[in-house]
C-alpha cells in the first residue's frame, strides 16, 4: 500500500513540474520564477502525503490470507440389475444407478477399506425404504420418486461417508410385466361384465316388480310407450295381458279373459262353421285369374278368342304336370260340344267356330310355338 501510494506522489509531481514548464514557455516566465516553481513542486506533493497519512487510521500489522476449501474428491461406481422388493410377494424391481460418494473424514486415518460398497450399501437401502412400499404397477413412478430422494448427498449410517446416486432406472422383468398386463386385462373385463350384470339385474327387477306387476301397471307402461296412442295400446290389451300373467306365473283374470282371441264373448270357427264358410273368401283358381286377364284384353263372353288361347294354356299346363288345371280350363272356356240334330251338324249356327278348325288351329299354333 505505501509503496502504491509513493509511486503515485512521484507521478502526479512530475506531471505537473511538465504543465507548469510548458505554461511557463509559453508564457515567457523571468528567470526568477522558475526556482521558487521547483521548490513547490518538491514541498506540495509531500505535504499532501504527510496530511493524508496522519487522517488513516494505522494500518493493521497483517492479515490472514483467505485460502479457499480444497476440493473434495468424488468417486462413483455403476450398479446394474439390482432386484428391490415391491409391494406384492414375487414381483420385484430391477434397479441400476450410478453411485457416487466421498469421505467425510480423511483418508489418512479412515478405517474403510472399501467404501464403494459402502455407499452402495446406503443407497439401495434408501431406494429399498421406498420401493417395498409401492406396487409394482407403477415401477415409471417410482423411478421419477427415487430420483427425487436419491440426489442428495447424506451421511451413511456408520458416518464414514456422504452418498447419493444418479441415471436412475427402475424395470420390472418382462414376464412379470405381461402377467401385471394380462390380470390388468381381466380386472377390466371383470369390472365391465359386472355392470353389465347388475344393469341386466336392474331392468329384470324394473320390468318384473314395476313394468309387468299387474296388467294395469303394463298397460300404463305401453301407453307412455307409444306416445300416448290409446288405439294402439287399446288393440295390445290382449298381448298385454297374456305377457303380465307369464312374467308372474299366474292364469289369466276373468275379467280379461273375453279380451283373448278363441275365449268367451268371441265366436269360434266350431259353434258357427256355416257363418264362418259364409264369410271367408272363395279360394281362386287358375280359371279365374285367366278369366280376369280375358277381361283386361278386352275379350267378352263368348268371344272365341277365349277358348283359342285356353287350349293353348291348357296345353302348356299339361306339360308342366297340371293336368287338373288344364282341365279346368277347357271345361271353364272350351267346354265339349253336346249332340244336335243332323242340320245342326251339317249347318252350324253363324259364328260359332267349329272344334275341329280350333283344335287344328290349336295344334298349329303349338307346333308353331
């Protein structure tokens, strides 16, 4: 410091003994000045040191050199394929990391001879607390979790060293995770055929005990239904109750009983068969569909057009194996000519066509065909 500070006295005293010299040449100062300049130069600057030395304070005699912590040396080590117990007997985790530690105390009088294994030992048991604790379902959350409490340096138990560990990985073995997938998958399937068992249960008791409990309660129930449509639920009246009495394994009321097709207050085919047969359409046969198709060609009664083509169908029938339908049809269009005096034979009516032109026309036409 007093060295520093005589180096500055004599540079600020030269600097200014060369500005004075230069103002004095320019200036053209008498040869008389420039003595009583240099002594000021000389006098002013130790004035000033000694002034400013008497206000500090004295200077302590030394100090202390601060000197900074030597540094501490790290060693580490991998561990691979460590088995940690879970939660669940049988499925462990597969733990690796990266160890590091230091010594607490000094090499010199440390009694450890093998201190990786050490702090190898007080870092499995510290991800051991843990992962015995957790299920193996969640071995990625409990690696994040070991990170977390494993990255900070602690003191072992015995005190010997400070420990910790990185590049943490937690596994399950692969069989042991396709066994955690497929009960996964069954808990699943079991937790959805259990819904749907108890929404089956829930509709049987609705339809049983509030739906189907009587007829009345049934028919309320189908008229909400159906919109609130009476005449429908009025014609299902009989279905209705045929359906309450099944689901409660009972007969039929009375008093519903004349609703059901066949049961009281309805006629049956036995006590009225003349009515019935009275009733019930005639069946048709092939004659009256082709008597309706004449019509619809535009052939009358009479006209021998009809009987032309009834022989022509009629010969067509027959080679399908529908002899009685032919028949029918030559008996309904071409009936057989009846006996007439000798005249009548040998001069038939005007019009009226003769069998045997018809029936060679017939033939002809089918040959033609």
């Amino acid at each position: 410091m007093t060295t520093a500070r005589k180096t500055t006295a004599v540079f600020l005293t030269v600097l200014c003994g060369l500005l004075l010299t230069i103002v004095g040449l320019t200036q053209r100062w008498p040869a008389c000045v420039w003595p009583a300049l240099a002594v000021l130069l000389l006098l002013v600057p130790a004035a000033a040191f000694r002034i400013a030395s008497s206000r500090r304070g004295p200077i302590p005699a030394g100090f202390e050199e601060q000197l900074t912590a030597p540094p501490v040396e790290r060693t580490e080590c991998r561990v691979s394929q460590v088995a940690l117990p879970s939660l669940w007997d049988d499925y462990d985790f597969v733990f690796s990391a990266t160890v590091r530690w230091y010594p607490v105390e000094s090499p010199a009088v440390s009694s450890v001879l093998n201190p990786a294994g050490l702090a190898v030992e007080a870092v499995l048991n510290r991800a051991r607390a843990i992962t015995e604790k957790r299920e193996p379902g969640q071995a990625s959350l409990v690696q994040h979790e070991l990170g977390g409490n494993l990255s900070r340096m602690l003191l072992d138990p015995a005190g010997h060293l400070q420990a910790m560990a990185e590049d943490i990985s937690l596994t399950l073995l692969d069989q042991d995770q396709q066994r955690l997938d497929r009960l996964a998958d069954v808990r699943k399937d079991k937790a959805v055929w259990e819904h749907q068992r108890t929404y089956e249960q829930s509709r049987r008791q609705y339809l049983g005990e509030d739906v189907l409990k009587d007829t009345g309660s049934a028919v309320v129930w189908w008229l909400a239904k159906n919109d609130e449509h009476v005449e429908r639920t009025v014609a299902d009246l009989s279905l209705l109750a045929q359906l309450t009495s099944a689901a409660n394994d009972t007969d039929i009321p009375e008093r519903l009983q004349t609703l059901l097709p066949g049961q009281l207050g309805e006629p049956t085919a036995t006590e009225h068969p003349q009515e019935d047969c009275a009733s019930a359409p005639p069946e048709r046969t092939a004659a009256d569909h082709l008597s309706g198709f004449f019509d619809a060609l535009g052939f009358p009664e009479g006209d021998a057009r009809r009987a032309m083509v009834a022989r022509q169908f009629s010969h067509i029938i027959k080679q399908q194996n529908r002899h009685e339908s032919a028949e029918d049809l030559l008996r309904r269009f071409d009936p057989p000519t009846t006996s007439a005096p000798d005249d009548e034979e040998s001069h038939p009516p005007a019009g009226a066509p003769d069998r045997a032109s018809g029936v060679a026309a017939d033939s002809k036409g089918n040959h033609g065909q």
